[in-house]
C-alpha cells in the first residue's frame, strides 16, 4: 500500500494525501550480455527498484574473484543484493521484486492458477528454451566447434513451436497483461533472434515479441542494447 499523510485543508478539514514513495536500490551483479541479467532489470524497471549495477564479467572469470563468491557461493550472475538478502536464479529474483516491490500482484499473480501459469513458463524459459538454445549454440560459441548441430536447431524450434501454440489468442504469455514471465521468455527469444534464428515459422512467436518490445518499460534501454551487444560477439566468435 502507498505511504499516505494528512494534510490540512481550510477550516480544518483534513484530507489524505500520497506521500511519494523512496526507490528501493538494491545491488546487481550482472552482464548484459546475458538473457537471465536482463530479464532481471525488466522486472526491477517495472517496479520502480533502482538497481545499482555491478558488472561481472564471466568471459573473463570475474565470477570467481573471492569478494563476489563470499557473496555468493554458487558464482553465478545475476545475484541480487536487497539490504542483508542475497538471492540469485534470475526467475526467483524476477518473482521476488514483483512479489515484494510491485504496486499490485499483476505481474506476478496471487491467483494460485494464474501464478502457476507464470512459474510453469518460468521453468519452460530456464530447462527447455534456454537450455536447447544453449545446446544449440555453445558448442559452437564456447567450445570450438566448427559448425552448428541441426539437430539441436530443431529441438529448439520444437520448444518455440510450443510456446507458438501458447501465446495464441492472448496478447502476452499468460492473458492480455505482462507478467515477470514475459521478462524472462523476451530476454531469451529476443537473444535467439539475435543469433540469426529464423522466428518466422512461428508468427504467434513474432507478434508477442513485438508487442513486448513496444510496451515493456525499459525495454529498448535494457533488452535490446544487450541484444545488440550479444548479436556482435555472437557474430565475432562464430564467423558468421
């Protein structure tokens, strides 16, 4: 609920008035490069919590720098630091600023039917879109291989074909309003357009995408300067 306060009126009628609320500001190791980073800053842009952004190169091995692994363990980005809270998983960080910082429960529901549908997309995006993606184009990007797997390329229009099927007749990923799903899933498509993946086959796909892009707060600022930035190295390192 807002911060309200009273405020004299004449003849000494008081009224309630909104008293502007403080940005929360909360630590964010991140790379922009990242899908997960990304999704992350969406949520936080829809929110209103400032992020104090902490670059953490793992291209380079910065994760494993003793100051950030006594933060967090695992070393893994994005980690989000809010006070004396430490979490990291991108989607729990997504689920807990909407949880905690949004004005109402739209992006990520109270509805136990409408939430499960956000976290069901949420485990789609983390085990099955991201991960054949990775399948898909690490080998390549990271491990010196000389040419991409078809076979893999087709697992991962199976999941997008999927995801086609589910956004029909509803103009975000779960009904008609941007959820903390949609975060995560345009931080990943948005990326595997970017790698040269033709989306066309998947018109649904392709119309979300789009309305994402037009009305997520931040979007272009946050999500497509990192895709651009990925689409570059992608290029680069692959010689495409």
């Amino acid at each position: 609920m807002k911060d309200l306060e009273l405020e004299a009126q004449g003849h000494g009628v008081l009224a309630l008035e909104e008293k502007p609320r403080k940005m929360t500001t909360c630590d964010f190791y991140y790379l922009l490069l990242s899908p997960p980073c990304r999704s992350v800053m969406l949520t936080a842009k829809a929110v209103g919590v400032k992020l104090n952004l902490k670059e953490v190169d793992v291209l380079k091995g910065e994760q494993m720098k003793p100051e950030f692994i006594a933060i967090n363990p695992q070393h893994c980005i994005p980690t989000l630091v809010d006070g004396d809270f430490v979490l990291w998983e991108s989607r729990a960080i997504c689920n807990y600023l909407a949880s905690k910082y949004g004005k109402d429960d739209s992006l990520f529901p109270n509805d136990p039917r409408k939430r499960a549908e956000v976290e069901r997309l949420h485990y789609f995006d983390m085990g099955t879109l991201f991960f054949r993606y990775g399948e898909y184009m690490l080998p390549v990007l990271m491990r010196g291989e000389k040419s991409f797997n078809p076979e893999k390329l087709e697992k991962l229009h199976e999941a997008l074909g999927w995801l086609n099927t589910w956004l029909a007749g509803h103009d975000f990923a779960v009904g008609n309003n941007i959820t903390v799903a949609d975060h995560s899933l345009s931080a990943t498509v948005s990326t595997v357009k970017a790698a040269g993946i033709d989306l066309d086959r998947h018109p649904n796909v392709v119309a979300w995408l789009k309305r994402c892009e037009a009305n997520m707060p931040g979007y272009d600022e946050i999500n497509t300067a990192g895709v651009e930035e990925w689409g570059q190295m992608f290029r680069s390192r692959c010689n495409l």
